[in-house]
C-alpha cells in the first residue's frame, strides 16, 4: 500500500480545487491519477475553474494574431501555386517561383502554425472542450486562407501594382476566387460549430461546478482499469476506466478516461470518491448507465440533458489506502499514442 498525495480529497472532505486533464489549468499535480468521464462522442469531460476575463482577452489576442500572420502567408502560397500549375507564374513577367521563396514561405508558416496550436490549447483551457478547440482553429485558419486569396483576387481585379497581384492570368484567378470563396463557407460553418461547441462546453462546465459546490460525495471503488499503449504529452498513461458507487445491489456504473503517472496506477478495487446530485443517488433500481452509455432518456427531456444529468466527478478517496501497480514497466511508452 503506498500513500497517496495529502489532502486530495475523501467522501467528508473534497478537494481544494478542481481537477482535469493535462493541458488544463483544473489539472492540480501531475503525481495524482485524475479521472474524466466521457461525452456521447466519446471525448473527456474535463473540469476547468471559471476562465477569467484576462484569458478570454488571450485567447482573442491568440486569434486575432494567427489571422493576422496566416492570411498572407496562404494568399502568396495559394497565389504562387496557382500560377505555376494553371498559368505562366504569378511573378512579374509571369517568371515562376524561385526555390528559395517557397522556402521562405515554407519557414515563415511555422510562426502562424505555432499560433494556431495556441489557439486550440488556450481554448481548451478555457472552456475544457477539446471540440471547441478544434473547431476554433478550423475557423481561424480558413477565414485567414478566405482573407489571403480573396485580397490578391481584389488586388488584381483593383489593377493594384503589386508583385503577386499583377495581370494574373483568367484561369488561376478563377481557381484563387474559388478557393477564397470555398474558405469562407468553410470558416462560417466553423463558426457557427464553434458556437454550438461552446455553448455545449458551457453547460457542461456549468453542471461540473454545480456538482463541485453542491454534490453528494458517496463512497466507491475502481472496479476495473484498461490500458491500451496511449500516453499523454507530458508522458502519462491514459487508461479507460470503470468505477462503481452506492450501496449494494443499487450500485451505478460510470466509464472514465484515467491519467496517472506510470508509477501511480491504482489497481482495481482502489477507493474512489465520486460527487454527484441528489437525483443521481442509488435507489435500489438498478444500475444506470454511465455518459453516453444505454439507457431510457430522461422523461420530457432529450438525449443531450440525459447525459448531462449522468455526468459525476470521480477522485482517489485519500482517507483510505490506495494500492498502485508495482509493474511500472507495462505502462512504458510503447505503441500507438494521442
């Protein structure tokens, strides 16, 4: 048996503050398992605190500068290729692009691809939402690549003078308008995924506080644990889970998402707190279905607001002994990973 990190939180006492994944501010100590239940789609719920103003503004920052920096990049890339593949070139008197300038363009992508990993990791901080990230990425990069190729299409219909929007042939000026075009559908419809996204994140994180301020903390245990060869970024094992709480014979089941480090896996029949509402407790009916799992929707509600009144908070109950796998080696990083 080894003791587990002090005041991480039992059935009479929780946890200072809450805990995710990583990646995540909610995500307390990298030396503590943590586990996520899991959306219909099969993504982990991650808890985050309330995203402070000052994050938002980050996150508006982050977008607005990897707009800012991808939008000409995409437009000269998009403009070069055009002209080399569907005309004489897009250099002044049609000279194709010389191999150092793709080069150069091929360098200076990096910079707004940094920022566009940015994006989707802040957003993913913020609202605890991996779909809101990558659709907010998606969003960003497409209404940039919309804003680089539609501004040489304008330039050139303009008779602007300008070495990459001068006198471009019909045909790569038509493939160049249709790319802007076909982009800007493309980001709108982002957009509005991006909005839908969050406002699912937003309900979310709205029940995860509830349950952290107002939930019933019940005892239970990790009945089983399943490791597949995924790790983390910062180097720990992802497991799927099964917990189960209540008294006998009214017990529920819920799936997780853990993450632990490789010497911290707790075995099956490790102590469990999880924190869940009211409604939630045992009743002696059998055992309900975790998040995303089979069941009855909930009557006069949809499918959406089911899974959202299924989802619970799970954490290693510290007043009792927690027993790790010994066999560090079989959770090295071996095989295929996220």
């Amino acid at each position: 048996m080894t003791e587990d990190v002090p005041d991480w939180g039992s059935v009479t006492e929780p946890a200072a503050d809450p805990v995710g994944l990583p990646g995540n501010p909610g995500f307390l100590s990298p030396l503590v398992p943590a586990f996520a239940v899991r959306d219909p789609r099969g993504r982990p719920v991650v808890e985050t605190p309330l995203s402070p103003r000052a994050q938002t503004l980050y996150l508006a920052r982050l977008v607005a500068s990897a707009g800012v920096l991808v939008a000409p990049v995409a437009g000269a890339a998009l403009t070069l290729l055009a002209g080399h593949l569907l005309g004489s070139g897009a250099l002044p008197d049609g000279r194709p692009a010389p191999w150092w300038l793709v080069l150069a363009l091929a360098v200076v992508a990096l910079v707004p691809g940094t920022l566009l990993i940015g994006v989707h990791t802040v957003a993913l901080a913020a609202t605890g939402s991996s779909r809101v990230g990558s659709r907010l990425t998606a969003a960003t990069a497409l209404l940039a690549v919309a804003l680089g190729a539609g501004t040489v299409v304008a330039l050139d219909r303009a008779g602007v003078e300008h070495p990459l929007a001068r006198a471009l042939e019909p045909l790569p000026l038509a493939a160049l308008a249709l790319t802007a075009l076909l982009a800007l559908a493309g980001g709108g419809a982002a957009v509005a995924a991006t909005l839908a996204a969050r406002r699912e994140a937003h309900a979310v994180q709205d029940r995860l506080r509830a349950l952290r301020r107002d939930g019933m903390r019940t005892e239970g245990r990790l009945e089983s644990v399943r490791y597949h060869g995924r790790w983390t970024d910062d180097g720990r094992p992802r497991l799927d889970a099964t917990v189960t709480y209540g008294t006998p014979g009214a017990e529920r089941r819920v799936d997780l998402l853990l993450v632990a480090p490789a010497d911290r896996v707790p075995l099956p029949g490790a102590p469990v707190v999880v924190v869940h509402g009211p409604a939630d407790e045992p009743t002696g009916h059998g055992t309900a279905p975790g998040p995303g799992g089979p069941g009855p929707a909930a009557p006069g509600g949809t499918s959406r607001g089911r899974w959202l009144d299924d989802v619970v908070l799970v954490e290693l109950d510290q007043s009792r002994p927690v027993a790790y796998d010994p066999d560090v080696a079989a959770y090295a990083r071996a095989g295929a990973e996220d």
